[in-house]
C-alpha cells in the first residue's frame, strides 16, 4: 500500500513539474530572438554605404521588439558571444549557422535578414533648395526603392518557420543630393547618384514593412497573409 501510494505521489509530482523541463518558448509565446546582422545582397557599388546592410538588422531588432511580441537579445550581447567563440557574425546567414549563435546566446529564434534589391531612378520634377531661394525649376527627383527578405528559425528544429519580405522608397531632389557631394556622402546606384541618407531611409522601410507590412512577418504569424 505504501508502495502504490509512492508511485501515484511520483507521478503527481511528474505532471505538475513536467511543463517546467519540457515546455520552451513557442513563436506566439513571447520568445526570445536573436537578429543577425543583414546580409547585402543588392547588386550595386554603395562606396560609403557599404556597411549599411549589416547595421539594417539593429533597425529589425527595434522593430521586432516594438511589436511587444518578442524579447530581443541586445546586439551588444550577442556580438559578445560571437567574439567569445571567435566567429564572423556577418557569415551567419544561413539556418544551421544561425541555429548554432541561437544556441550559445539561449535564443528561441533567430532572424536572417538580407538586403535583396536597392535600385535608383531620376525623372524631371521641381528641386526645392530648402532655403532662401526656394525652389529651382527644371530640377531632378531621385528615387532609391529598396526590398528586404526576413526569415525566422526555430533554434530547437532549425527550420525558418517565418517569412517576411517589404518594400521601402525614399524621394529626394538634385538639390539634397548636390549638398551631400559636398560632404562626400553620396551612393552610385548604376548611373544614379543619390544621398547616403535617401538610402538609409528607403531600407529602414523595407525592414520594417518585412516586420509589420502586409507581408511581413506578423502578419504570416496571425495568419494575416493571403
């Protein structure tokens, strides 16, 4: 008898405790996520605009964690680990990589984000000078479109269990981009010469229509996406 009762005690004792060992983060339980860096993918020449693709995953880490739908490890934290280990973590862009970075900075996911597409085009508008003089007509409008690609893997399976992709554009005049030449801050996109700055902005867009667009990837999470 007090052998039967020792086992229902144990057993009792093995449901209550059981979710405690077993049960981990799931994507719609507030998990923790780890953003690598942005691989550029982009077939263009950027001259000074050419870490930008790395620095693209602090604007998906922000945007991911904004959404209050995950906790998001610090880059700081995570670039720690990645030189404790002695590791490239611009070369972690693929799910089994990034699957072994999840592991040692205890993450639940890990998003691999790229930079696919940066195009530049220029068509006949009117510049505004944004000063004294007003407006010049017969200027130039520039416009820099930039799309984003956004996967999530789940550290436990290694599979990309999310998809995101976004679009972002950003219009600047002749004007914007004659004083950026002055400062050497300017972008070559084929024949186009634009601003560092128009580009930034036109990738901050793409990261965060891949994140929150219709889609990105909380909307593929809420079944939003058709």
């Amino acid at each position: 008898m007090i052998l039967v009762k020792k086992i229902v005690l144990f057993f009792v004792a093995a449901v209550f405790l059981m979710p405690n060992f077993v049960q981990a983060n799931d994507i719609d339980d507030y998990p923790t996520m780890a953003v690598l860096p942005f691989q550029n993918k982009a077939a263009v020449t950027w001259n000074h605009f050419g870490n930008y693709a790395g620095t693209a995953g602090e604007d998906a880490g922000f945007e991911l964690q904004r959404s209050g739908r995950f906790e998001v490890i610090e880059r700081e934290q995570l670039q720690a680990i990645v030189d404790e280990h002695s590791l490239n973590m611009t070369g972690l862009v693929n799910p089994a990589s990034a699957v072994e970075i999840g592991k040692m900075s205890g993450a639940d996911f890990v998003a691999i984000g790229s930079v696919t597409s940066l195009t530049a085009k220029s068509s006949a508008g009117v510049a505004n000078s944004g000063g004294m003089g007003g407006t010049m007509a017969g200027g130039q409008i520039y416009t820099v479109s930039a799309k984003v690609m956004l996967r999530v893997v789940d550290v436990k399976t290694g599979r990309v269990v999310l998809y995101g992709r976004g679009k972002g554009h950003s219009d600047s005049s002749n004007w914007t981009v004659k004083t950026s030449r002055g400062s050497g801050y300017t972008v070559t996109i084929g024949t186009v010469e634009v601003s560092q700055e128009q580009c930034t902005n036109a990738i901050e867009k793409a990261v965060k229509d891949s994140i929150n667009g219709k889609d990105g990837i909380l909307a593929e999470l809420d079944g939003r996406v058709k």
